[in-house]
C-alpha cells in the first residue's frame, strides 16, 4: 500500500471511472528501480541572471558564482535544484519547503550578497507594524485607508512612513486622526494637514543636539589653524 493519498487519487477520472491509486498498486509490481546512473527526471528552465547575480525560479531568487552576468540553465529536480551554464555546473542548491517565496539563497560556506534581487517583491509588514504600534488613531486609519493590494498598498504603506519618520510623532498622530475623520488617503493631502497644524498651532521644531566635543578632536585641532578663505573676489562686479 502506498502511503496517505490525496482525495483526487481515490475518485474515478475521465470517462474510464479509472482511479489513480488503484492503478498505480496493480501497475507498482511492473515498476523497475532505475540504476543510480540513470539522472533523475527534472525541468529545464533557462534563465537570465540579473545584475546582482540572481537567477529567479518559482518565485524564489538564487545566486549564481562568479562576476560575470550570463543566461543560465536552471534544472529542478524532486528536492533540489542545480544552475548550468555551457554544460558547467555553478551551484547547486535544496528546494524550499512548499509555499516559501520570495526568498534569496547563497551556496554555504560563502557570504550573502549585500544586494537584493533586481525583481524581488518588496513587503511592507514591517513598516505597517511599526505605524500600527504607534497610536490607536494610525491603527484606525490603516484599516479604514488599506484597500488597496499589491504595488499600490506596498507604495502607500511606505510613503505613510516615511512621513512618520520625519514629523513629531504628536504632530503625525493629530493630523492622521483629522485624515481619518475627512477619509483622506492622499499623502500630499496628509502633508499640506501638517503643515496647517503646524502653523495653526505655532509648533516650533526641536532643534538637533549637538556634542561640542567636537572641538577636542584631533580634526578639529588641526583644521583651526589652517588659513581663512578669501572670498572677497565674489563680492566684486567686474565692470569691463
């Protein structure tokens, strides 16, 4: 007996009512193991490798040795995976358990390349969590203003931060909760909200804190004695 079988390999198909695992154990005691010679079966794939060194397959990215960018061949067999190029093996890699992507592999023993895949996807959980944490008011309007999916929400998702990070966060707070109860979703829309609370409100900006240390470094000590710019030739008009 063959081991647990999906549902569809114990129903009848086609027109025959054949069924899959009745006709796999009357034909298993003709099957014949094949010598270790013989290559397994596998899928030939033929592949660009970007300018990062990746080579993409089943929506995962791996890396191909060497610096020079050539097409390559990409065979997937049951568990692994191996790149070719003219006949000359590069790397060979395991497949990753079923459902993973848009992951980058590297061969063991070498270190990650520091770049990223020229088509990788680009998610946003992580910006989304840090705005979600901070105030019930931006949880509020993420849900109200993410219906968007794919590139648009990842873009909005970004954009959304990186305005947080550069505005106070009591400032970004109030004026997310003024765009929830308008049902805004356009950042520049959000911004131009900033800066009427801003000028409403007369917020002054922190300035930024400054370590006068500076003045004990070696640098410092040095570049204070060099001599002064003249820039009195810019204050003069040549008149001809």
């Amino acid at each position: 007996m063959i081991g647990q079988r999906s549902e569809w390999a114990n129903r009848p198909v086609s027109k025959t009512k054949l069924i899959p695992a009745k006709a796999f154990e009357f034909e298993q005691s003709f099957l014949r193991k094949l010598p270790p010679y013989v290559t397994p079966p596998y899928l030939a794939y033929e592949r660009g490798t970007d300018q990062y060194g990746y080579a993409s397959l089943d929506g995962n990215f791996y890396w191909v040795p060497g610096t020079s960018r050539f097409d390559v061949k990409v065979l997937q067999f049951c568990n692994h995976v191996e790149i070719y190029h003219k006949r000359k093996k590069l790397a060979e890699y395991e497949l990753p358990p079923d459902g993973v992507k848009n992951e980058k592999f590297s061969p063991e023993g070498e270190p990650k390349s520091r770049y990223q895949p020229k088509n990788r996807k680009k998610p946003t959980a992580g910006e989304e969590r840090i705005l979600r944490s901070t105030a019930p008011e931006v949880n509020a309007y993420l849900d109200f203003a993410l219906t968007m999916k794919g590139k648009s929400r990842h873009r909005f998702v970004r954009q959304l931060y990186s305005l947080h990070k550069k505005t106070a966060l009591p400032l970004f707070v109030k004026a997310i909760k003024r765009a929830l109860k308008y049902r805004v979703i356009n950042l520049d829309t959000i911004e131009n909200i900033i800066r009427l609370l801003m000028r409403d409100s007369n917020y002054e900006l922190l300035l930024p804190e400054v370590n006068h240390d500076f003045t004990n470094r070696q640098a410092y000590l040095e570049g204070r004695f060099t001599d002064e710019v003249d820039l009195s030739v810019y204050g003069n008009d040549d008149k001809n």
